[in-house]
C-alpha cells in the first residue's frame, strides 16, 4: 500500500480499451499497479457511440458507476436503467450488468470497484 499521496493527471494516463468493451477508453486512475492501492480499483471510462461494455459478472465486487456526460442505458440483472450526467449507479457483486451510450454523444463515467476485479 502507498505511504504518501500520489497525484496522477489523466493527460499523461495512456487509455486502453477493457475486455469486453467496444469502441472504449478507460483510464485507469487508481489500482494495485498504478498507485498501490489494495482496497479499489478506480478509473474514468468514456465509450463512444456504437460502442458498449458488454454485460459481464464481477463475484466479490462492488461497482459503482457516476455519469459525468452523455447519457446511456446500463443494464443490470435484466433491468434496465437510463443514466445521465450527476447520476451514480451501484451494482452489487455478483450482478450481471453492461452499460452502452444512447445518442450521438460518448458516455463518460467513472467506476469504482472494491475489492479489485481478479
């Protein structure tokens, strides 16, 4: 675990696109390997249109998803939920959930997981 605080600025953070993602960047902000946090994995996602974070499980962690533009469709257990900027969603571990953006616009939102996806 880090001892002191860390300053990480998004402009020198490369984006990749996650597994099960298309059309996506995802920065990864805070995480085991980038600051040595052991507790959460935390980044920014933007996925543009026509793209999606296909649906998929994460069995021991929590997720929560805050919308800071665009507006999308995130799905979790079969139900579906509209979101737009200032709206967080929580998903419970072991849920199966999948977001995409709805419009011309990319989604973009941040993602907090604990514990850190395995």
């Amino acid at each position: 675990m880090a001892s002191q605080a860390i300053l990480r600025r998004l402009k020198d953070i490369q984006a990749s696109c996650p597994p099960k993602h298309t059309n996506t960047d995802a920065f990864v902000l805070a995480n085991k390997a980038t600051v040595g946090c052991e507790n959460i994995e935390f980044f920014l996602t933007e996925i543009r249109p026509g793209g999606e974070a296909e649906e998929d499980i994460h069995s021991i962690s929590e997720h929560a998803y805050f919308v800071i533009s665009g507006r999308g469709l995130a799905t979790v257990e079969g139900k579906e939920y509209a979101v737009e900027p200032d709206d967080c969603l929580y998903i419970p571990p072991g849920a199966k959930h999948g977001i995409k953006p709805i419009g011309r616009e990319p989604l973009r939102f941040l993602v907090w997981m604990t514990p850190p996806s395995q």
